[in-house]
C-alpha cells in the first residue's frame, strides 16, 4: 500500500475511533444528565441492553431510566478510558467503570459505589455509528457513608441472596427502587460467564481481543 494511501486509512480509523468514543460518552452523559431524546438517539432500534435492572432493547432502556430517575435512584457515572476493536462496520467498544447511587436508610446518607465493565457493541449505518448493546461484566461494590463514622443498619443476611460481585448493587435497587435484580448477569464471581459475553461481543464485531 502507498504511503499516502496508508496515512488517508490511518486518518478515517482515528476519526471512526475518535467518533465512537464520542457516542459513548455521548450516552452516559445523557443518561447521568438526564437528556432522554439524546440518549435515546445513541441506540440503534435492535439494540439489546443487559444490565442488573433491565434485559430488553435500548428504546426500553431510555424509557426504563425515564421512570427510574421518577423513582428517585439517581445513578451518576465515572469513567475510564474508552477502548476501541475497530472492523469496518461494526466495532466493540470497552472501558472501566463506577456507578455512584446515593441513599438514604434510617436518616443516614450513603454513597453506593458499583464497580464494572461496560461492554458497547457499535455498528455504522447510513454512515452514523449507533449503539448495538450495552453490557455489564460486575466487580465488586461497597457503600460509604457520607458522614464518617456513622453506621449503616444492613445485616449480612439482608445481601445473603445476592451475588458478591454486585450485592449492594442488588441490595440498594430491590431495597429503594423496587427492583427484581438479574441475578444471573457476567462477573469476576463468574469468570466463564464474562468470558463467554466477551468472546461473543468480539465474534460479533469480528475483532481479536488482543488489538
């Protein structure tokens, strides 16, 4: 391939890279913010989600998180680095997270903080990027409360059901939202599981998990 040819590919591989990125933190600002239209705008309308509290396509995640913020879980996002498996068309798209959710039980104020994996298949069509998923692979969690030294009434028999990867997690959305938890989903406590999503996102995408 000629020089110049190779620079033109290098220069629409960054900008198609450069624009996923920019869609994924496109939908977690919506959905930290609140800005439904635009979240609803980053998925594609085949796209499935499968996270802790919802299994279905992305139009019923948008409107799934409409009525959780009406809920009064109000679940605010860190990010890592987003990392881009480009193919063409289709992309995976992966970084670490944090979900923060703050509570209240019996007058004491707590942060909930959810550790994860957010797994984004991507494909272009009409020659925009949209969204073909959102996928959760689960940690670890733990609750702070925002007064030092203050305790919190939660016995281990209350998280007994749940998986220690996401147990607070779980704890905190059947508790305050309501919830009935997916207590089946991908997580470190489940290697196999997470490596079979991963594997299946990637054959998916067809991009090899060490590019």
């Amino acid at each position: 391939m000629a020089k110049d040819a190779t620079q033109t590919r290098a220069v629409l591989v960054a900008a198609d890279i450069s624009a996923i990125t920019q869609l994924i933190l496109t939908e977690r600002e919506s959905r930290d913010l609140g800005r439904w239209e635009r979240l609803g705008e980053c998925y594609l309308p085949d796209s499935h989600v499968e996270i802790s509290w919802i299994s279905g396509t992305g139009a019923q995640f948008v409107a799934g998180s409409i009525e959780m913020a009406r809920r009064g879980v109000k679940a605010r996002h860190r990010l890592g680095p987003v990392l881009v498996r480009l193919n063409g068309e289709r992309a995976l798209a992966t970084l670490s997270g944090i979900i923060d959710i703050p509570g209240e039980i019996d007058g004491v104020e707590f942060c909930l903080s959810s550790h994860a994996r957010f797994l984004y298949p991507v494909e272009r069509r009409d020659g925009r990027w949209g969204l073909m998923g959102f996928y959760g692979i689960y940690v670890r969690d733990e609750i702070s409360t925002r007064i030092p030294g203050q305790h919190l009434p939660i016995l281990a028999r209350d998280l007994a059901t749940f998986r220690p990867s996401y147990c607070m997690l779980s704890w905190l959305l059947t508790r305050q939202g309501g919830y009935a938890v997916n207590n089946e989903l991908p997580g470190i406590d489940r290697p196999e599981a997470a490596e079979a999503l991963e594997r299946q996102l990637l054959a998916w995408a067809e991009v090899d998990a060490q590019v």
